[in-house]
C-alpha cells in the first residue's frame, strides 16, 4: 500500500505543448508512438457519458498523447460509477474513470482498488430556474445562507440516487440548514439529457449536474447558476477530489509501466489546459458530442479551475473528498482509507523528469 503524499512534492514534465490539428485520438506524430515506452501496449479505459469531469483525458485522447508513448487505447462507457469500479475489479479494463468517493467506499469494503491519479476535482453545478432567484433577490453577491435556502420546496433533478449530483444536493442542503428529504424534492432523473431536458421542460426547479450540460440548461431552460462548483464558487468544496484513474492492485502490480505511459499522457494534457488551454478546448470539442460552440467556449474557460495541473493526487484535496463523502452518506470512514485507496508512486514516477 501507498501512503498519500502532497501533490506539490513532485514537478511536472515539462512536456511537448498541444500538437496542431490533433482530433479523434490519433496521434500528432505518426512516428510517435513507434518511440513511446508502452510501444505496444493495449490500454482500455472505462467511464460515463462524455462530461467536463473527463476533459483532461479527451484532451489527451484528441491529441494523442495516449499513442505517442506507445500505447494502443480504447475506452468504454460504463452507466453507473459501481459498474465502473466492478469492471476494473475484474480485470475487464485497465483503467477506471470514477469518482475518489465510490474508490474509498469500495476499498474500505475490501475490494483490491487504488486511485493513482487525479482527473478533477469537484465540479457538479447547481442550476436553478432565473425567476426563482428573481423572486427571491438573489444574486451573486448574496450570502451563502441566502443562496443555499432558495433550495427549500423546490423539486431538484439529480441523475440519480447516490450519484454525486445528488451527493452534492444532499450536502449543499445540509449547509443551509435544510433537510434534502423533507424539505425539498430529490428526483432521480436517469441520467443527465434527462435532467437538462427536465429543466427546460418545467419538470424540474433545479438540477445538479456537470459542464457543458448545466451550460445548455441555463441557455435552454431560462437559468442561472446557484453555484458553480467548477470554477470554486462555493467555497468550502473548491479544493475537493473528485474523478480519478483508479486501477486494480493486481494492473497496478503487473502493468505499473502501462499506467506510468498513462499518466505521463495525462500530465501533458493537464498541462496544456493550463498553458494552452485554447488549443487544448479545440482539440478536446469533437469528443465532447455536438456542443454549440458559443455554450462550450465560455464553459470550457469557466472549468479551468476544476482541472489539476497535475495527476498526483493532492493530499488535502483527498481528505476533503473523504470529510464530504463521510458528511453526505453518514459513513465514518478515517483517513486511514486514504494509505489503502491511493497510490502516489505512479504519477509521482510519470511526472519526474
């Protein structure tokens, strides 16, 4: 096991900047991939629905950072974050886009599972219905008090039970002295077209959801962000874990090189997003389904601050995920989860010239 170590004990590799026309995970460099360390090396990935929580690997993939060190990658969409860390489990992928929560909770029931590498950190929004703020007087100068009880008797979509849009409606609630089961409605929604299709369509007061999809929301349904979580705009979760790439113990012990060609990938892609985050956006877009251009832009800037500028795993952003996973599902997991559930070694190897 691998005790956590503070993210900034470890220097990115100062990488190659973004490659020009990178798209549809081909390589940059058509000789690249022949130099990679991973030459070869078969990689498949699982995650949901295309997201802003994953762009630091759809920029990798667009630009294909994931070729040129030599690996060979396919990704899969798995539903549900517990299917997700099941097929990492078995063995069916390689690696697994989750949540840092449903690692923790799934290695402290003793499943053989560690995250080696940050993708996001929190960056669920709270979209509410412009008219409700409206009637209310809120703004975005109103106090945290103020904004978290226009929450009260409204009907909330979340994309479903225990998912972390609802985590994040369940916790948000809680702060503002609200009971998220009496005092409001939580509606499980299915999935996130269902939740913004809800909104525009009256069905739904608010909804809990990620970028670019609480974008169109707002832009389709006459909203306005209660919080945006992406860019730090609540303050007690602005520096909270929340995607990792979490692979198995035994992947972990027999392909450490696959996972360390993975990461590497990963940290220039990061990079990028914070150097050249504009070639970074467009290389990212067509990965991200048809998105108008004039919602994904301003998003995309707008997200910045929930993507890493590297993948090892900050220690205090991880103890923050573990307080928020232990206040929102009443678990009482110690940080003694965190040594089992996160390995540091390697992104710290990935990322050290």
């Amino acid at each position: 096991m691998r005790k956590v170590t503070v993210a900034g004990a470890a220097s990115v590799m100062l990488l190659a900047g973004c490659a020009g026309g990178g798209g549809g995970g081909q390589a940059a460099n058509p000789g690249a991939a022949a130099a990679g360390t991973c030459q070869g090396a078969a990689v498949k990935i699982a995650k949901a629905s295309p997201s802003f929580v994953y762009l630091p690997f759809y920029v990798a993939e667009g630009a294909g950072y994931f070729e040129q060190e030599g690996l060979v990658p396919e990704s899969v969409e798995v539903h549900t974050g517990s299917g997700i860390v099941a097929a990492a489990v078995s063995g069916s992928v390689d690696v697994a886009l989750v949540t840092a929560g449903e690692v923790f909770v799934a290695s402290h029931e003793g499943a053989p599972v560690q995250s080696f590498a940050q993708v996001t950190k929190l960056g669920t929004n709270v979209v509410i219905k412009k008219d409700i703020l409206d009637k209310l007087g809120i703004t975005q100068d109103s106090s945290d008090a103020e904004r978290l009880g226009a929450l009260k008797g409204l009907r909330v979509g979340v994309t479903g039970s225990g998912s972390g849009s609802d985590q994040v409606v369940r916790y948000l609630a809680a702060a503002g002295g609200l009971n998220p089961d009496n005092d409001m409605e939580v509606i499980a929604t299915g999935s996130s077209a269902s939740s913004v299709s809800g909104f525009t369509s009256d069905r739904f007061d608010a909804i809990a959801i990620s970028s670019p999809q609480s974008d169109i929301a707002i832009q389709q349904g006459e909203g306005a962000y209660l919080y945006n979580l992406a860019n730090g705009d609540y303050k007690p979760l602005a520096n909270n874990l929340y995607i990792t790439a979490m692979a198995s113990e035994r992947t972990i012990a027999q392909k450490a090189d696959v996972l360390e060609c993975f990461t590497t990938a990963l940290a220039r892609a990061q990079r990028d997003i914070h150097e050249n985050p504009d070639a970074a956006a467009k290389i990212a877009q067509p990965l991200m389904g048809d998105i108008d251009p004039t919602i994904y832009a301003p998003a995309f800037e707008s997200n910045i601050p929930s993507w890493p500028s590297t993948p090892v795993i900050d220690e205090n952003a991880a103890k923050a995920a573990l307080e928020f996973q232990n206040d929102v599902m009443g678990s009482d997991l110690s940080e003694d989860v965190l040594n089992d559930a996160i390995d540091t070694d390697i992104a710290t190897t990935a990322t050290t010239p």
